[in-house]
C-alpha cells in the first residue's frame, strides 16, 4: 500500500540521518502525510480491514501474535523517545524498536512489549520489558459517535538488567493503554489514541 511505501521510505531517511526510527524525530511533514494516508486507506481500505468484514465483530484471537512498531505520532512516545523513556536517559542510549505481543487462551490474556535499547557500544546494548494483561472492549468513538473497539491493557512489571519495577510507576505508559483499533489485516494494524484523533500507533 501507499502507507507501508510511505513508511518504509521514512525508515530509510531516519536511518540515514541518524534519526531515532519508528516515527520518533519525524518532521512535521512526515506526520502529516501519515495521518492522510491512514484516512485514506480507511476509507478506501474498507474490504481489507477486519473490523468492516466481521462488522466490528472483532475477538481476542485477531489480534494475537507479535506486531512490530512502524511507525507512531504520539506526542507522548516522542517525548520520551520511546515506551519506557529508558533510551532518551540512558547514557549513549537511544530507542531501537518495539514490538508487542499478544497472546490469550480460556484464562488469561497475556501482552509483552519489548523495546530495544541501542547503546554504544553495541554489545552494551539490552531490552526493556514491560508486561500485563490485556482485552479487546466495546466502547463508542469520542470522535464518530461510533461503535468502536478498544484494546486495553494493563501493564504490570518493567523489566530491564536486573531491575524489575512495578508499571504503574512508569507515567510514559499512559498513553498506550487504552487505543482504538480503526484497522486491522493479516499484517497491519493501525491503533489511534482514544482522546486525539492525530495519534496514530
């Protein structure tokens, strides 16, 4: 699609100038075109995107599996430059990806976040783990007045080297815990930030 091009050329050009990735030290440019290609694959998308095929119908099991942050507006994120914070104060460290897992059975439902802390030099580099649960809500859309679906979680420990705090210690988190899912396929997902209609994950 437009937006994976889009993203994957913004990937390169942060690369190559040393900017942190996922959207992170993006210009303003580069969120705005974002944020028009998100609209216009929601609304031209419509046949791939899950939430249209099963009519909102979405469960727990659409969602599992590991998804790799592309790309992210949260004013949030970048301000901290990253989920935890830990990589924009850490001492030659920087943020170097994120990933989220998800899993679920008839018990639990399970969500890891992984983020990369790339430090130089590289062998000194590590992961923060942030853990807790995690489920799929109904709820209506602040922005439409639409049903929508919600995807909450609860994180419980932030892991990293040998310390283990307690997550809701960790403010930075916020932001991620409850987001509206606008778009979902096989491989793509996009979450938008319940309480602004600019943050896309």
């Amino acid at each position: 699609t437009d937006l994976l091009r889009a993203l994957d050329l913004f990937a390169n050009n942060a690369q190559e100038e040393e900017r942190l990735a996922c959207g992170l030290e993006s210009t303003e440019r580069e969120d705005k075109l974002v944020l028009n290609l998100v609209g216009q694959l929601l609304e031209e998308g419509q046949r791939d995107n899950m939430l249209f095929q099963k009519q909102g119908n979405i469960d727990t099991d659409d969602v599992v599996g590991t998804w790799r942050l592309l790309y992210t507006t949260s004013s949030a994120m970048k301000f901290n430059q990253g989920l935890s914070g830990i990589g924009g104060s850490f001492p030659n460290g920087k943020f170097g990806g994120l990933t989220q897992s998800f899993s679920a059975n008839k018990f639990m439902s399970d969500v890891e976040y992984k983020e990369h802390i790339e430090v130089t030099p590289s062998s000194a580099s590590f992961d923060v783990t942030v853990d807790g649960n995690w489920e799929l809500r109904r709820s209506i859309s602040l922005f439409t007045g639409q049903p929508s679906i919600v995807v909450a979680v609860e994180p419980s420990r932030v892991m990293y080297g040998p310390t283990s705090t307690k997550a809701d210690h960790w403010k930075s988190l916020g932001p991620t815990n409850i987001l509206d899912l606008v778009y979902l396929d096989e491989d793509l997902r996009i979450m938008r930030g319940s309480t602004s209609v600019d943050t896309i994950l």
